[in-house]
C-alpha cells in the first residue's frame, strides 16, 4: 500500500517544474498579493492567503523525517510566497528540515520581491546558511508600464534590488520572464526592459513563459482592455528582440515550459547565438521549426 505523506495540502498545489523531485511542504497557504491580473493559482477561495501554524508545519517535518528517513533530497516551501514569513520562522523550519530530514541538500522557495524589503542581507545570509538555496521570482516583466497594467505590485527597481540581496547573500535566483504578458503594443520594450533586468542582475536562472488563461482572460482584460494575445509569430519576435539584448555571463537559460511553441535550452552567453538562430529559424520557417503541437501545449 502506497506511503500517504503526512502533510495537509490544499489544492491545488503548485510547484516550479523543477521541482518535480520534491516534497512540497506549505508553511503558507495562497499567496500574500494576489492580485496580479495573469495569475490564477491562487484566486481560488480555499487559498485565502495565511501563514500556517508553526506547530503544525514542524510537526509535519518531524512526521515526513519517521516515514521517508533521508530518501527525500530535496524541499519547496510553499505556498506562493513563503519568504513573507519572518526570518525567525523561516529560520526554524530550515533548523526541522536539518535536523529530521538529513538526506535535504536543497530547500527552494518561491519569493515575491516585495517580501525582501525589511530583510536585510544578513538575514538572508542566515537564511541561507540554514540550507535555502534557491528562490524563485517571477519578475514577469522589466518593464514599469507592463507591471503597473497587469498590477503586479512591483517595478524595475523593486524587482532589481530583490534580485541583487538574494544574490549577495549567496542564495541562487531563478527569474521568470512571461512571454506575450506586453500584448502587442508593448511587446518590444517588454522584451527590451526584461532583457534589461535580467543583465542587471546576472541571475543564475533564467526562463520564459508563454502567458496563459486556462479560466478565462476576463480578469485580466478588466485591467488591461486593449490587450490582445500575441500570435506565434509575434512571440517568436519578442522572444528574439528579448534574446538579441541580454549579456549575461553565466545563466543558465530555458524555455522549455508546456506553455511554450518552441523549445529552448542553453547557458547564456555561450550559447546566445545558437539560441538566436533557432528562434530566427522559427521566424523565418514555423512549418519547418521543431515547435511542440497544440494539443501537447498548457500551462
């Protein structure tokens, strides 16, 4: 008979693709702004935002440590925002997850840039040497019309200084871009401004999404009434313009979520070039580009 994790979870549950491999342990639910108009994972009523109780989260640990020992390697806080906990909270479940999950070599997180502003980078040092390794942000945009459209809650600069005290306490940053997010009147300085961000900061990841509304544009359009969702063209076009202006050293670059046409994989510079030509290509020639089939796309 199958293992039941002794974890409470509400759905729906969501982690970065890259987690795929592990335990996904809430230390809140929903997500503390929820109100960027492109997000659905959190509008549901039963992820009302809250931050759970400490003693049942460590309680949690201490059960998950009894049933899997050091089987599990790795762990994502979640839910939306987990780093809007004090440190002194986010400080003891890293202390639980050492203590009883032993086989852990990487703790992850989601991180709103907002929710950095009264951490100083000395607690995000200690936070770091605790064991939280990587945090991900989804900027979506480095442009500040973009973001106050789709009422991210963010700018340029609030994203940038995020992004720069998670790297100067050693805490690797995996950045998301939304492909499209611009409609077609911004898409340039979209991706210019995204581009801007992202060679401002130097992150260690890097990745592209297509924006997507699997229930519905309605919410987002009452924000942003002449949007429109860009065509595959006009995507490969902002994909490219977005390409063609990073100058990155050593980032590790994909492009290969559900949501996205075409696939792309590489570490940035090295391979800005060959990146560029396979979207040029696409440009050039869709019905000769490796594009994934419609049916196989998603969010």
């Amino acid at each position: 008979m199958p293992s039941v994790i002794p974890i409470r979870y509400i759905e729906p549950v969501y982690r970065p693709p890259s987690e795929a491999e592990s335990l996904i342990l809430p230390i809140t639910d929903g997500c503390s702004w929820n109100h960027c108009t492109f997000c659905e994972m959190y509008t549901a009523p039963q992820k009302h935002f809250r931050a759970r109780d400490e003693a049942e989260v460590l309680e949690s640990i201490v059960r998950s440590g009894e049933q899997f020992g050091s089987e599990i390697r790795r762990v994502f806080l979640a839910d939306g925002d987990a780093l809007v906990l004090p440190t002194r909270r986010l400080l003891a479940v890293l202390a639980a997850i050492g203590k009883h999950l032993p086989g852990v070599h990487r703790v992850s997180s989601y991180c709103l840039p907002r929710n950095l502003r009264r951490k100083s980078v000395d607690e995000l040092r200690e936070l770091a040497a605790a064991g939280l390794s990587i945090a991900y942000v989804g900027a979506e945009s480095g442009d500040d019309e973009v973001l106050a459209r789709v009422n991210k809650g963010e700018t340029f600069e609030s994203t940038r200084a995020a992004l720069d005290k998670l790297g100067a306490a050693g805490i690797r940053r995996s950045v998301m871009i939304l492909n499209g997010l611009a409609g077609p009147v911004l898409s340039l300085r979209h991706a210019e401004n995204s581009a801007r961000l992202a060679n401002a900061t130097q992150p260690e990841y890097l990745a592209t999404l297509v924006v997507s509304f699997p229930l519905g544009e309605e919410r987002f359009r009452s924000a942003f009434p002449d949007w429109r969702p860009l065509s595959q063209s006009e995507l490969f076009v902002e994909m490219e313009h977005f390409l063609d202006r990073l100058q990155l050293e050593r980032t590790v670059f994909r492009s290969d979520h559900a949501s996205n046409w075409l696939l792309l994989k590489g570490t940035l510079g090295a391979d800005k070039q060959r990146l560029l030509q396979q979207v040029r290509q696409a440009i050039a020639d869709p019905q000769g580009a490796p594009l994934r089939p419609s049916w196989a796309r998603g969010l």
